[in-house]
C-alpha cells in the first residue's frame, strides 16, 4: 500500500497546491472593475464604446484565469478597452506593457499610413541605437504595422486617430520581458533595430539648478512632482537665482505626472495675485447628472514673487500634472510655453482597490481644461518646435529657441 499511497498523495497534494494558487474572487473583482469605470470614467463621451458589450466579454473570460500573471492581464486587457494612457493598474507582470510615457523612449505620429518617429528622448535606449525625429517605422517585432497596431487594439480595433495612437506607442514602448525590434526607413533602405528597455534617463534629485549664458536661469524638474522634497528644494533654487534677468523652467522630464499641490506651491512663486490656471469638470455628479464644473486657482507663495521674464519647456515626457503647470504658467499669462505637443494625458486619475485581489487601479474621473476651454490632453504650445532634421546628439532646439525668445524679450 505503501508504494500506491506515496505517489497518489504527491499527485494530491500537487492539485491542492495548483487549486490554492489559482487567484480567488477574479469574475467579482472584473465586475467590480468594468461597473467603477463604467460609472466613473470621464471620457466616455469621446470615445464609441460599447461598455456593456466589455463587460459581457471579459466577465466570461474570468472563468478561465488559473494564475496571478493571467488575472493581473486579465485586468489590463479590461483597462485597454479604453485606449487610455492614464488608465493603469498599480501593478504589473513581466510581460506587460510598460506604460507610456513614463516607460517609453519613443514618440511616433500616424502621417496617413505612415508612423514617423517624431520625438526620441535623449540619453535613451533609442537614442542611442541611431533613431531620430522624421524617420518611417515599417515594423514592430517583425509586423508591419499596421497589423501590429490591429492586433494590439484587439476586439475593438478602431479607425480613431486616438485609439490608433495609443496601440502605437504601447507597441514603441514594448513589453518588460522582451526586447524591441523595430524596422526603419534610411537613405540606404530599411534597417533593422534591436533595442534594449528604454532606460528613462532621469537626474539626481528633484531638480537641476544652473546659470546659463547671458543671465538666464535654468531650472530642471526631475520627474519629482509628486515629491513633497521639491518644494522647498524648488524655493532654494528660485533664491539663488532671483537675479537673473529670466528663467527657463523645463518641464521635460515629468512623466509620471505628480499631484496639484506641489504644482501649485510652484506656480505661485511667479504671481502677485490668486489666478485662475486650470478647469476641472466632474461628470454626472450634479442635480439629475449634471456635471460640477469648477476653476482651480494659484496664489501667491513664498517670500519674493519672481516677476522677471519666464519660458516653459515642454515635450512628449511632459505629463500630467507637468501638462497642467504648463497649461496654468500660459492660461495665466505668466510666461511662454515652447516645445513639441506634451504626453496628451486626460484628466485627473482617481484610484481604488479591486476588493478580491487588493490590486489598485486609477483611471481618469475629472476632464481637465485649459482656462479658454481647450481640453489639456489637446492643447498645443503656443511655440511649437518640429524636431524633424533638429535632434542631433547634443542638440537642444526647444531650449535653444526659449533663449532665442528670451533675446529678443530684453530688446
């Protein structure tokens, strides 16, 4: 008997540990997650969803999850019905999409059929590989394309500029367990790229401080505003520069966005007086489902308002809340915003935890405007820079054309 109970409990035991690893409660946390996003999310109204079609679909799927990995990709297979790059989990596997921008060293553009690459961050993987603004991706881990965009859009594949955006730039991005091979268009044919993780090249501390050539100052935010370190970090920096006859305040490196009390503390060292600088709409919240609509305003901050000349930089890794400063320093005329289209992130996240799993997810609740109406996640700076022929190693032509600005404010 000896010999037949050893291997049979081995086998038992074997199924009761594949039954207590695979997750519990997934069909009630995927309700949970289509029914909060479905009452929640702020840009339904911009997109042809059929949330109801989404919650059928993947409620069955739930049934089919065996492991942790599944249920996490499960839940992010949900969230990508939204084609949303603020949507997110607050976890992940190794085979999930790194999250674009704060995981990305790529900025590519539908021009008609074509993708063109229209921003690589510097000190990057791509950088580094030879990529630069203007060049053609035929391409994307050996599809063409077009294919690969159809496919990462799935079940909802859809001709929305939008949506097509948010496939390409996830497939840019890649996935945390595989490299990336991208084919290219140069002037001896195509060419094919192998690239490593976007290492997002980030500074030392929460900002860069420094003087530039003909007395303007430069300040460097590193992706800390969300850190509550910068601010008073940010209030020595602003002293030791107070006498420079013009800032550059650079924005570029904000991807992970951050939270709207440390933007403010910041915009309020530039005003005399409380400005309005952002407008927030809640939908659905109001009398019968009407939306709340309110303006955030800036005030004054800190021992010395600096009123000199001021220039924002801006790009593709500007998000979030950086995206709000920016919109908040032009809305308030307070300075000029130059550089390329920012990350295009909508609205203001809220976050909640799935019940079953305890794994938290944040979506966008609140629609974000510029004061004048124009909605943040499509604003433009006024001063923009096409970095096509302009991105050479060392070169910096959003922050060569802000000095140039500033040059000809002092005549």
């Amino acid at each position: 008997m000896r010999g037949v109970a050893g291997p049979f409990a081995i086998a038992l035991l074997a199924a009761l540990s594949g039954c207590a690893s695979a997750p519990r409660g997934v069909a009630a946390d995927v309700d949970q997650l289509v029914k909060e996003i479905g009452e929640n999310y702020g840009y339904f109204a911009e997109q042809s969803i059929d949330w109801d079609t989404v919650r059928r679909r993947h409620a069955a799927r739930a049934a089919e999850v065996r492991t942790k990995a599944e249920q996490v990709a499960l839940f992010e297979v949900v969230l990508d019905e939204l084609h949303d790059a603020h949507a997110h989990l607050g976890t992940n596997t190794k085979h999930s999409y790194r999250l674009v921008p704060s995981g990305a060293d790529l900025w590519a553009e539908l021009d008609g059929t074509r993708v063109i690459v229209t921003q690589v961050r510097p000190g990057s993987a791509a950088a580094r590989a030879g990529l630069r603004a203007g060049q053609e991706v035929l391409a994307i881990g050996g599809v063409p394309v077009a294919r690969a965009m159809a496919e990462r859009l799935g079940t909802t594949a859809s001709v929305d500029p939008a949506a097509q955006g948010w496939a390409l730039r996830s497939l840019l991005a890649g996935r945390h367990d595989e490299r990336r091979r991208l084919r290219i268009v140069t002037a001896e044919g195509p060419r094919d790229i192998d690239l490593a993780a976007p290492e997002v090249p980030s500074g030392d501390g929460p900002l860069e401080e420094r003087r530039l050539a003909g007395g303007v100052g430069y300040l460097r935010i590193h992706n800390s505003l969300g850190d509550d370190a910068l601010v008073p970090a940010f209030d020595a920096a602003l002293a030791a520069l107070a006498d420079c006859r013009a800032l550059v305040l650079d924005l570029r490196d904000t991807p992970s966005g951050g939270n709207s009390a440390i933007a403010e503390a910041l915009l309020g060292r530039f005003v005399r007086e409380p400005l309005p600088y952002q407008k927030h709409e809640l939908p659905g919240v109001g009398w019968q489902g009407r939306s709340r609509v309110w303006v955030q305003y800036v005030l004054p901050r800190g021992p010395f308002t600096y009123e000199k000349p001021l220039v924002v930089l801006v790009d593709h890794w500007t998000g979030s809340m950086g995206e709000g400063m920016a919109i908040g320093v032009d809305g308030m005329r307070r300075g000029v915003v130059v550089g390329t289209a920012m990350a295009g992130l909508k609205g203001a996240i809220t976050s909640s935890t799935l019940n079953q799993s305890g794994i938290r997810f944040a979506i966008p609740v609140e629609r974000l405007f510029h004061i004048d109406g124009t909605p943040r996640h499509r604003w433009l700076p006024p001063e923009r820079v096409d970095l096509v022929g302009h991105d050479a190693p060392g070169e910096d032509t959003i922050l060569a054309r802000a000095l140039e600005i500033l040059a000809a404010s002092s005549h």
